[in-house]
C-alpha cells in the first residue's frame, strides 16, 4: 500500500510540476482521441448503412405485364442457378400495390390517390450472395431485354457499391490519419516525459544510489504518462457528449430511409475504448522515454 | 566483507584507472583510500556500487560478484553499500527529515518504519533539531551530516565515503570523522578516500594508497604518505 501511495503521490506531484506541457500534452491526446473516436462513429454507421442495404433487393427485374407464367419461372429458375445470387422473389402486380399502399401510411408526405388499374409491374427481386457481382449479373441480364418477359433491369445498387467505396476510402484514410495522430501523440507525451524525467534527474540519481528499483523510479513516470492520457479521453468525451445530440440527429436524418442502428451498447463501448486506447499511449509512451533514460544512467 | 581479485578498470577512451588491484576489507574495518586527484579512489568506488564495471577481474561484495549481478539485485547492493559524496548531493526542496526519509520511502518501507528509523538516524548524526530546515539553511557540515544519516537509514554494512571532508573546514572536518568514527564502531564497514592528511596521520587506521591505478601501500596503522 506504502509504495502504491508513494507512486500515485509521485506521478500527480510530476503531472503538476510543470503544467503547460502537462495540459499541451492532454490536449494533443484529446485531439488524436477526437479523431479516432470520429473515425469509429463514421465506420460503424456506414458499415451499418452498407449492410441494411446489402440486405435489401439488389436487382429488380420488371416484367411484361403480358409474359406467360412458364416463361417467367424458367428466367426464374435460370437465375437462381448463378452462384452469386441467393436469393429470386416474384414480387406480382397486387403485391408490388400492396407495398406501395404500404409505405404511402408510414409517409406522411406522400398520398395515394385511388386508381382503378394498377399501374405497377410484376417484378424478380434478386438478392446477392455479395454486393460486389451486381454489376455483372446486371448486364448478362440486360440480354433478356426485348425478348417478351423483362421490360426492365433496374440496377438501383449502385448506391450500395458508392457506399462501399466511400467505406474503404474513409477506412484507408482514417487508419492513416489516425497513425499520423498517434505518432504525434506519442511524440508529444514522450517528450513530456523525458522533460519530467530530466527535471527529476538528481532524484532519481539518488533514488538509484539508496537502492530504489527500477519499478519504484519509473512507475511515478509512467503513471504520470497514463494521467495525461486519461485526462485526454475525459476531455475527449466530454467533447463527444456534447457534440453527440446533433451529430446522432444529423446523421440519423441523412440515412432517412434506412434502419441503422450503432447498438445500445456503442456508447459504452466507444468510451470504453477511447479511454483504453488512452492509457495504453500513454503508459507506453511514458515507459519509452523512462527506460531509455534509466538505460543512460546507471550501468547494467 | 570487500575483495578485489585481479581487478583492471579501462574506461573507453583508454585511460587505465585502476591495473591489478587486489585488495580486502573485512567486515567492520576502517580503511583509507589515499593518492593523488586521477590515481582511481573514484573508481574503485564506483566499481563497488556498481555504477562501473571492471575490465578484468572480480568484485565481490558481501560473497557477491557485483559484475555478474542482474539488474534486478542492483538495487539490493546499493542497499548494503551506503555512499557519501564531497558535494552531498541533498535534494534542496526536501527537509532534512524528507531527505533521510526520501531513502526509505523509495525503498518501499511502510510508514511507521520510516518514521522510527529516520528519527533514530536524526539522534545518531545529531541532527534531530534541525529536521524542518532544507539544505540551504544548513552549514557544509550539517548537510554532510544529513547525507550521512540519509547512507545509513536503511542500515548498510558497509559505508563509503568518497572525500566526505572535501568542502569542509578543519573543525567540521573533524566532527564528521568523529560521527564515521562512530558509524564504523557500531560494526559498518567504512571505506573513506580522503586527501586529508592531518586525520589520516591522527586517526592511523589501515591506509590503501593508490597510484596510477595501482596499489602501491596498504599499510594496518598506516599514515598518509609513507
């Protein structure tokens, strides 16, 4: 108890020491935090948006309301024989007004006014095993154009391939910025660090010399590197608590229409991770700069 | 309690500072360490805390090869061998008391025992009215005197002082030599290099002279110069 009293009074007494590196180093693991947790929020909500809509027809084949019941299994049949997809619905005439009536109820801004006929034509929906084969599967279907049974290949997806682009860039883009924003952090805190350390250094000489070990020199450093860390993710996520509400609404109203939900425990977990990801750079930072220092001073 | 095997010390730029010494100091003795300012006082002492390795050669303190020692039992030869230095080397923003106290506490010892032991030390240099004055308010010797008390609060069994008298006056001089001497009857080992003639012709305790790296006297009531 005596040394973890000692260590926890050693790295606050460090942390306030000398308080414009302390606070510039907090803010610069913040900042990195800020990012990294953007970065999360931004890849989870598209990887959510990506996977409503993969899950979501794919392929729409609209049919010759005069094409013969035979003819349209076998195209039926034929389909579902490619290995890339997994799935045809025949989606009939009544079935595609029922839909439509459907959602005109769940849409306060859309009204349908009684007709007579039905406008709508019978239709294949093609799921795909995986997004990627839409685009081939869409043209070796464009055959069947004019030949008495399709009328139309609807290739709608594309928005879902957009979203998949739009996912890796932001991926590769953000793993790189993120690395950037790490090594900066470390930078930082190392610095801060090995400034704390030298400052000490007569300390530390003379702990070394009455027989401290190394674990009581360098754990007060070490500790006084996870402080800056986990000051950094309380101000992080302070920010994130603050900025959520409009953010989550922003975002909720630009994917309208599609039913994406980060999980219940999402909030949790991104602060669970933030503050680990925190302490786990500035521990290591700090242990960095200590050890090579201790390595300079005395001879093992 | 010390020996010195064959030991040579060559630090990198060449200089040859200590060459085949042999030498032991049993358990409770008094020994001096003298010879000119380059002769290898310095890093005879170094070697036996460890804050150097020799060349060739062993050093063995207290049945231990100090060279083959690992990191970890570092920690536990400086506990055995306390060191004073010419410039005491106090922390300025602690008290006397924290200064003494500040060896136990990083040595992980629990409250109740640094506060005794730090007190008994107090008594034992005679320093235990001046606990709540800093450094800066001390003379030279009242400050050797915390850098003592701070040596030997964890109860080392062997002391080295390395010119404890260097930055002091004669009469000081002779009040820290009087608390050593008091030190090493209480069974410590104390090694002392000095240039301080006067006390080591005074006192006549073992005197090892070194010279360009060598032992060239070791003499039991020996003087300072032969």
């Amino acid at each position: 108890m005596r040394r973890i009293a000692y260590v926890l009074g050693a790295a606050w007494q460090g942390f306030w020491r000398n308080p414009v590196m302390s606070i510039a180093a907090t803010l610069t693991v913040s900042l990195m935090l800020l990012l990294f947790a953007f970065f999360i929020v931004t890849d989870r909500g598209l990887q959510a948006a990506v996977t409503a809509l993969e899950s979501k027809v794919e392929l729409v084949l609209y049919l010759d309301d005069g094409a013969k019941p035979s003819d349209i299994l076998a195209l039926k049949a034929r389909i579902e024989n490619d290995p890339a997809v997994s799935r045809v619905d025949y989606i009939t005439k009544q079935q595609a007004l029922d839909r439509l009536r459907e959602l005109a109820q769940r849409k306060e801004d859309f009204t349908l006014a009684d007709i007579g006929i039905n406008p709508l034509p019978a239709s294949l929906e093609i799921k795909l095993a995986n997004a990627q084969d839409t685009g081939r599967l869409a043209a070796s279907l464009k055959d069947e154009l004019g030949r008495g049974v399709v009328t139309d290949v609807i290739d709608n997806p594309t928005v879902v391939e957009k979203l998949l682009t739009i996912t890796r860039v932001l991926s590769i883009g953000g793993v790189a910025v993120l690395a950037m924003m790490l090594f900066v952090a470390l930078f930082v805190i190392v610095n801060t660090i090995r400034i704390a350390v030298h400052a000490r250094r007569d300390e530390i000489e003379i702990m070394q010399l009455v027989g401290a070990t190394d674990w009581f020199v360098s754990w007060p450093f070490i500790l006084e590197g996870i402080l800056v860390g986990t000051f950094g993710a309380i101000v992080a996520l302070a920010v994130l608590a603050l900025a959520s509400g409009p953010v989550t609404s922003a975002m909720v109203g630009f994917l309208d229409i599609l039913p994406v939900s980060l999980g219940a425990n999402f909030v949790l977990e991104l602060a669970a991770g933030v503050l680990a990801f925190a302490v786990l750079v500035g521990g290591f930072g700090a242990s960095f700069s200590v050890r090579s220092q201790l390595a300079k001073g005395a001879h093992a | 309690m010390i020996r010195l095997e064959d030991v040579s010390k060559r630090y990198p730029n060449g200089t040859a500072a200590l060459q085949d010494v042999d030498l032991t100091i049993d358990q409770g003795e008094f020994a001096f360490l003298v010879g000119s300012s380059g002769a290898g006082k310095s890093t005879l002492i170094r070697l036996l805390i460890r804050d150097e390795l020799p060349t060739t050669g062993r050093v063995i303190v207290d049945d231990k090869d100090v060279a083959i020692l690992r990191r970890s039992q570092i920690p536990h030869l400086r506990r055995l061998v306390g060191v004073v230095f010419q410039d005491f080397k106090l922390l300025p923003t602690k008290t006397v008391t924290e200064n003494i106290a500040f060896a136990l506490l990083v040595t992980g010892h629990e409250g109740h025992v640094v506060r005794e032991e730090t007190e008994r030390t107090l008594a034992l240099v005679g320093l235990s009215h001046r606990r709540g004055h800093f450094p800066r308010e001390l003379s030279g010797g009242e400050q050797q005197r915390v850098a003592i008390a701070r040596a030997l609060v964890n109860r080392p069994r062997v002391l080295i002082a390395d010119e404890p008298t260097g930055n002091l006056d004669p009469v000081t001089s002779w009040e820290i030599i009087k608390l050593l001497t008091r030190v090493q009857e209480l069974g410590t080992t104390l090694v002392m290099a000095t240039h301080n003639a006067e006390i080591v012709n005074a006192l006549r305790r073992r005197v090892i002279h070194l010279d360009h790296g060598a032992v060239v006297r070791d003499e039991r009531e020996g003087l300072y110069a032969a």
